[in-house]
C-alpha cells in the first residue's frame, strides 16, 4: 500500500494526463516527449520496488504464481507457446518452474507443448522466438541472459516461431508494471511490442486465432489504473497472473478461462 501511495504521489498528475491525451486524440511530438519522460519516471520507481521486496517474499510470489499458471485452464490446453526466461538480476518473475515442467513432458512424452523464448539479435527491438526442446538448448549471451542458441546441436537452425506452420495459443510475458486494465509497462526497448505487433498481423493474414498474452507479475506490480502512460504502441494483456490469483481483462481470456 505504502508502495502504491508513493508512485501515485509521483506520478498520477502527469500520467493520467498522458493517459487521456494517448487514447483520445493523435499526440504531437511534444506529447509523446512527455509520455516518454513519464514512463522512465515510473519505471525508476517500480525498480527501486522491485529492489526492496526481500527474498523469501520474492521466492513465495514466485511459486505462488507459477503454480496458478501450471494449473489454468489456459495454459493446460495450450499447445504451442511463446515464454520468457526469467532473468533474476532483471528481478522478473520466475519461470524455471514452468518451462521446466513444460520441457520434462516433452521428453516423457506426457501432454506435450511446443515451446519457443526469445532471442534478441540487436538493439534495435528485433527479437525473435526459437523452439526449444531441452534446457541445454539455452546460452548465456553477453548481457548474462540465457536465449537460445540459433542453431541445435546437430548445426540445424532453430524454427522460428514467425515461420511455423501452426498458431501460437499463448504468450507468457514479463514487465515493469501492469494495471487491471490490462495495461503494460515495459523496460523501454520495445522488443515485446514489435514482436507482439508482428506476430498479431502475422494472425490476422493467416486467419489464426490471435494468442492469449498472459503476463507474470509480482503484487507489488500492479499499479492503480491511470499511472501508466500509453501511446498507440504499447500493447494491452489479456490476463495478469499475480500470486492472489488470475485477472482476466479481456474478453478473450474471459472465455478460455471456462
């Protein structure tokens, strides 16, 4: 609460400006200057959060959360999807737990999921998803971030979600910050929001049914509604998991939850 009461004090003014300027008409240059110094304002406070919130507590929002996840209705009848692999310096949710379970059924043979994470190729929000079938497919890249190495071990490169034959039913992602309208504070690159973008119109010429984007947030996360500044590129969830349970926002998770 006392969390909530400070970013509120820092940033609701602004924000809820920002807000209502992004949605309802074309923000000008100047506009979108200050939606831009408004979100790294935010994200310095969510950080700083993020930092306080101790270990044990950590590690039980953690648990908590996967668990909702491996036992969603969503997620168990999901066959293709796309996650991210938790980075513990970045202080995101964890993932090992899902991917993990998701991984040990492939090889057992039980319930199996096509699973693809990311791999980011530059710095210029060009981030791809590539299958993998076993956690050693995974490389530590320069930033200390595992992804998955291009190529399998037998030197074949790794499909590429974005030239796969069938749909994608789900997206696990991460974030700096959420609201219960489904709005997402990202870390800045961009790289989710191009993807997502891409992927989405990749759906609608395909005639695929879009994806569910679930995102993983720890309590502390979940910001009143009008703190987070938008503009027309950033991409709403459909559902946020928190350790009290799911929210479903959208239609779209409200259907797949029965």
């Amino acid at each position: 609460m006392r969390t909530q009461m400070m970013i509120a004090q820092c940033c609701s003014r602004a924000a809820c400006g920002q807000l209502r300027m992004s949605t309802t008409t074309t923000p000008t240059h100047d506009d979108l200057d200050a939606i831009f110094k408004q979100k790294r304002l935010l994200r310095t406070q969510v950080r700083k959060t993020l930092k306080s919130i101790q270990p044990s507590l950590r590690s039980h929002q953690d648990n908590a959360i996967q668990d909702i996840v491996l036992e969603a209705p969503w997620f168990k009848s999901s066959r293709r999807l796309c996650a991210y692999i938790s980075c513990a310096a970045l202080r995101e949710v964890d993932t090992f737990k899902i991917l993990s379970q998701i991984l040990q059924n492939n090889t057992n043979g039980a319930g199996g999921k096509k699973l693809y994470v990311p791999r980011v190729e530059d710095k210029n929000s060009h981030m791809r998803m590539l299958h993998i079938s076993r956690i050693d497919d995974l490389i530590v890249n320069s930033m200390d971030i595992l992804e998955p190495a291009p190529v399998d071990a037998d030197g074949n490169a790794r499909e590429d979600v974005m030239q796969a034959n069938n749909p994608v039913d789900l997206f696990l992602l991460p974030g700096l910050a959420f609201d219960r309208a489904g709005r997402r504070l990202g870390r800045g690159g961009g790289y989710y929001d191009t993807f997502l973008k891409n992927y989405q119109d990749l759906a609608k010429t395909r005639n695929w049914k879009q994806p569910l984007l679930v995102a993983l947030s720890y309590s502390e996360q979940i910001l009143d509604e009008g703190l987070i500044p938008i503009t027309s590129a950033d991409l709403p969830v459909d559902a946020l998991v928190s350790p009290e349970g799911v929210i479903h926002i959208s239609t779209a998770a409200l259907n797949r939850y029965h």
